[in-house]
C-alpha cells in the first residue's frame, strides 16, 4: 500500500509535509497515530534508512503497535526503525557509553510508586534515610524533590533542565545521590538527566548524529528535562512532535502540557498542524467530552473536539446506585445483557475505576458470572505490607546482597525503619568498604562487634531462617509459599506468578518475570475478556462500550488536601483532563456510573472524606465533573430503575 493511500485533507498535509520542525495537536480519536504511522511510511518509501528513525512512544505497547501497523502496510524496512520508550533508549545509550560504569552506578531501579504523595515499598527506607526535616521537609516534600530532580530540577515550564537551582537542592541531590550508590541502585526516572548530561557533555557523541528524523508521541506528557532532550537530539535532525495539552495527565511528574503550547515559540520555523475531528466516539460522547474539557479553558473558547461528519449517535447514560454492592452487581449484570444480546463480546468491554477495591469486585464478579475479565492494577499489587515482605525475601533469595531488599527488610516493622541503628551499619561499610551482608554475619557469628544495632541483628537472624527454608524451591512449592493462595495480599502476585509457571522455575526466573510485570505492565488493545483498570491506564485504549464507575466527589476528581489555591486548581484541572481521557475511549456506548453510600471502613482505605456522623455509612454526592458535560447529558438514572427500563 502507499503512504497516501486514503489520505486526504489534514490527515494527507500532515504526512506529507517535509518541514523540518512538525508540531500535530491532536485530541483523543483524531486518528494522530494513523497520520504518523502513514508519515513514517512516506520516509521510508522515499529511501530514508529506517535505522535513521527514531519513533518515541509513551508505552511499549504502541511502540510494538507501531510496527505491527508498518508491516501490515507492507513498508519494508520497518522492523529497523528504532522505535520505543524514551526510558528505554536513554538505559541503552548509557548502558552502551559505561555511563554507568563510569559514574560508579548500578543500573538496577528501585521498585516503587506514588501513593498520596509519597513514594512506596522501596523507595519508603529512602525517603526515611534522606532524615533531614528541618531542612528538606516531610517525606511528602521529599519525594516532590525527588519528583523535580528527575525533571533535572526544572519545576517550571521557563527553567531549563540542567542543575539543581538552590543550595537545598543542591544538598537533597548529593544526599540521594550518596545513598542510591551505596545501595547500588537508581531512580528510573534518573535515565533521562543521566542521558542528557551525557550528550551535552559529549558532544561528539555519535547519538547526536544517528538520526535524520525524529518522531515524538505524546510530547505533553514529557516533562523539561525529556523535552531538552528531544532537542538535543534533534539538533541535526528533522523532529515531528503530537499531542495534546488536554489529555496532559502526569502533572506529578512535573510533565509540561505548555511545552506542547509553547513548541512554536521554542522553535523556528515550525509547521503547525491539528486534528480535531474525532473519528472514534460517537456524536453525544464528543458533545459530553468537549463540553468537560471546556471548563479547563478560558470563557470564548470553543470547540476543542469535534465529530466526524457521519458519526453514529451512539448512546450515554449516567447512573447512580445506592451502594458499591449495588453498583457491582448492576454493572455486571448490564455486561452480562449485553454480551448475552450476542452484540457484544468480552473483549469490548472497558471498565475504568478510581480505586482498585470497586476493580477486584465487578471484576471477581463477573468472573463468578463466567464472564473473563482482568485486571490491570499491577502497581498496587505491592501496596499491601505482607506483600512487599514476600517479595522482598524473593529478592533476597536470588541475591542476598541486593542492598535495597536488606535495607528494606531490616526497616520493615518499624515507625523509625531502625533509620538510627542503620545509619551506624552503614556508615561502618563505608568506612571498610564491606557488605552489609557480611558485616551482619560477623555480628551474629561474633567475629566483630558493632554496638547499638541489635535490633538489626534480630530482623537478621529472621531473614537467615527463612531465606534458609526458600532457597532450593521451585515452581508451585516456591509460589505457594511466597504467595500462598486465598490471601487476599498475595492474589495478584499469585495470579503473575503461575504465568508459564513449571516445576523447574527458579527463584531468578520468578523474580525476573514479576519485575517485569510489576514496573512494565502492558495492557493489551484488543484482549478477549473484559479490561478492568483505573482511569489514568485507559489512555492510548478503544472499546466499543466505555463503564466509568465510582464517579464521585472525592474520588473523581480526587481533591487535593494541602496546597495553594492555585495547586488545587492545577490539580483540578489534571483531574479533569484523567475523566475527559476516560470518556474518549468509547466507540458506541458510555457509562458513568456513581454511588450514594458508602461505607466508612472503605471510605477510609480510599481516602474518600465523608460527612461527619455516627453508624457504618456516610453519604457521598455524584462528582461535580457529571454537572459539567453540558446541556445535552442525560438525565442521571437511578441504578435499578434504568436496569428496570431495560436498560434505556
């Protein structure tokens, strides 16, 4: 097939054009992928070597989509585009330099996410070590810092990336970087100012060559520092960016949706194109979408998403329930409707969730219904403590002188992560460059004497005795007693686990294999059962029937407690922009689903605040985003009356 194939208006200017500096807005469903897989095409079709392409994706789904795409329009070549995560290409460019070697770093990242603020499992001890309140502020203000020097400290879109700005963070940054060395490990996030440093240090890099045309997906969701580098890499190259500030949603990764807005000011000589009419949702979808996101923008602005003529209507509804078990059970039974009407099959169905409790139930549920179904809520898989000592003793089985896994371990239990007694272990490795491994064995067998940590040495003698009872299992025996079923902490590492599971897998390959998908979880487009994940996951996805449930204030959007005013609009807005990428996922049917009651205990693990009073409940209110889809919403429906209706 030829790249025009097809092509005609926008579609065929943006493909087709040969300026040196490209800028694409395009909202959600305007076919952006397709006009850049259709540029990518023309390139190679007009003899430009495919080694001399780089396709930056947000996710290694669409880089494999990418060249799945290619090879279906038969372009030869293709399968030698360098094409993938900017993450990704930055580790090889560092791994191929001894960047790394040369730094005295280890390229082994931490395992961690972002939970209200603060990072988790094992970036916690970190965040407990780096103890320097009166200077760098609570553990919520120390992972923001770590947050900006990812960024390579540009917090703004004006600051350019390169050094910490204060003498604070100039401090913060040698005490992260001392205790990520010690423990031989970094920051995934570490990757892009590592890489950047390295290019602009080196200018006759051969990198800063090795492209002619680069390609950018997704360009609001970097952040400065990933920014800069595109242009450092792009210096003497041609460089297409595509994307758009109203589905920027990575705020707390100091992502800059104004680098998007500001790229023709930044750049001379930019062709400057858009994509606005949506080819995927139906017309009363687009009308809801465009009618939300609206409120983001200033009074007079109009149309920022509009319908492909000939769209069909599709249909909306918007429903409340009395309850999360009323909301479970009338969601499922509406799948089951539809697939049971022979329209309709498992793998159309997105339901997108703002927590994973109201996941695991529709999801469990349907399964009990034999509908398939999974859910992709891998990050928190290690949310639960019991869960994160498991897989740390997996950790410290493979190799027990991981430094992360230890120092997690021995701090495990404590409000304080025995930070005092492990600082006095540490500082005695350093000052005779030993192990802590080694260093706790001599302790136990009495070889040396080191006072004031005998609380390590307890947690110690624990790892010893059940490291000693994991060490030479393998297979089922191995996950069982890792993972043991009917836990509810262990299901989903228990479920990653028995994939490919046999009687001859080690402990390594275990370990390799949850790694991957714990920190790289992909998400397949087209599954055969039924995707359950959270909102912010849904972004890149289609489905022909779209269920947003749990749209309640306080959860969508999730309101921010501490800040200015100004940061509660900011986050209001993120929010706002997560339902707005939800909405658009939709080829036929949207559901917006809510409750009216909701149980404290389950409020609390939520973080959902709720009206003082006495009892088990409280009541909630629908989210105020459901008043903001404009004059042409439907009526909000109770739960069991629309079921009663038929569903209409």
């Amino acid at each position: 097939m030829a790249w025009n194939d097809g092509l005609t208006g926008k579609a065929l200017a943006i493909a087709a054009s040969k300026s040196k500096i490209i800028k694409v807005e395009a909202g959600p469903g305007t076919g952006k992928s397709f006009v850049m897989k259709r540029r990518v095409a023309r390139l190679l079709e007009s003899g430009i070597s495919p080694r001399k392409i780089l396709a930056v994706t947000f996710t290694r789904t669409a880089a494999s989509a990418l060249i799945k795409d290619l090879h279906n329009l038969d372009v030869k070549g293709c399968e030698d585009i360098r094409v993938g995560t900017l993450h990704s290409f930055c580790y090889s460019l560092l791994m191929k330099n001894a960047v790394f070697e040369y730094l005295g770093r280890v390229p082994k990242p931490l395992i961690t996410f972002n939970k209200f603020g603060i990072l988790q499992f094992q970036g916690y001890p970190l965040l407990q070590d780096i103890n320097k309140p009166s200077k760098f502020g609570t553990k919520r203000d120390k992972a923001k810092r770590i947050k900006a020097f990812e960024a390579d400290w540009a917090r703004l879109q004006s600051e350019k990336p390169g050094w910490p700005k204060t003498a604070l963070d100039r401090e913060f940054e040698k005490e992260l970087t001392k205790w990520l060395k010690f423990h031989r490990a970094i920051l995934i996030g570490e990757v892009i100012p590592l890489a950047l440093r390295y290019l602009k240090n080196n200018p006759t890099a051969t990198e800063l060559n090795q492209f002619n045309h680069i390609i950018v997906d997704e360009y609001q969701d970097l952040n400065k520092a990933e920014q800069e580098l595109i242009d450092v890499l792009g210096k003497n190259s041609s460089i297409a960016v595509v994307g758009d500030p109203d589905q920027s949603i990575y705020k707390f990764r100091y992502a800059h949706p104004e680098g998007l807005s500001d790229f023709v000011t930044n750049h001379a000589g930019v062709d400057e194109k858009g994509l606005d009419k949506c080819r995927r949702c139906p017309t009363k979808v687009v009308d809801l979408a465009n009618e939300l996101i609206l409120n983001n923008h200033p009074t007079g602005v109009v149309g920022r998403l509009q319908p492909t003529d000939g769209n069909p209507e599709g249909k909306v509804h918007i429903v409340q329930w009395n309850d999360l078990d009323e909301q479970t059970k009338g969601i499922t039974k509406y799948i089951k409707h539809l697939i049971d009407s022979e329209r309709y099959q498992a793998k159309d169905f997105l339901v997108l969730c703002p927590r994973r409790q109201i996941g695991y139930a529709i999801r469990d549920l349907l399964l009990k219904k034999n509908i398939p179904s999974h859910s992709f809520f891998n990050e928190e898989s290690l949310e639960e403590e019991e869960a994160q000592r498991a897989f740390t003793l997996l950790c410290l089985v493979v190799d027990d002188e991981d430094r992360v896994a230890l120092r997690f371990w021995l701090g495990l239990g404590s409000n304080s992560w025995l930070e005092n007694e492990y600082r006095r272990l540490r500082e005695y490795c350093e000052q005779n460059d030993s192990e802590p491994l080694q260093v706790l064995n001599q302790i136990v067998d009495g070889t040396i004497e080191l006072t004031k940590v005998s609380n390590l040495v307890n947690r110690f003698r624990s790892l010893i005795e059940k490291l000693e009872v994991l060490k030479d299992l393998k297979g089922q025996e191995l996950v069982d007693s890792l993972f043991p079923e009917k836990k509810d902490w262990a299901l989903l590492l228990r479920e990653a686990s028995m994939i490919d599971l046999n009687d001859d897998t080690t402990s390594k390959h275990l370990l390799e294999r949850l790694r991957s998908i714990i920190t790289q979880p992909e998400i397949p487009d087209s599954p055969d059962y039924v995707r359950v994940m959270s909102l912010y996951k849904s972004k890149g996805l289609t489905s022909r029937v779209t269920i947003v449930v749990g749209v309640i204030q306080g959860l969508v959007p999730l309101l921010l407690e501490d800040g200015t005013h100004h940061e509660k609009e900011e986050s209001l807005k993120e929010q706002r922009r997560v339902l707005y990428v939800a909405i658009t996922r939709s080829t036929d049917i949207l559901v917006i689903s809510s409750i009216r009651i909701l149980q404290r205990d389950l409020a609390h693990k939520m973080r959902v605040k709720l009206p003082y009073g006495v009892g088990a409940y409280g009541t909630v209110i629908n989210s105020q985003f459901i008043g903001e889809l404009g004059p042409h919403a439907p009526t909000v429906q109770a739960g069991l009356r629309w079921q009663k209706d038929g569903y209409e």
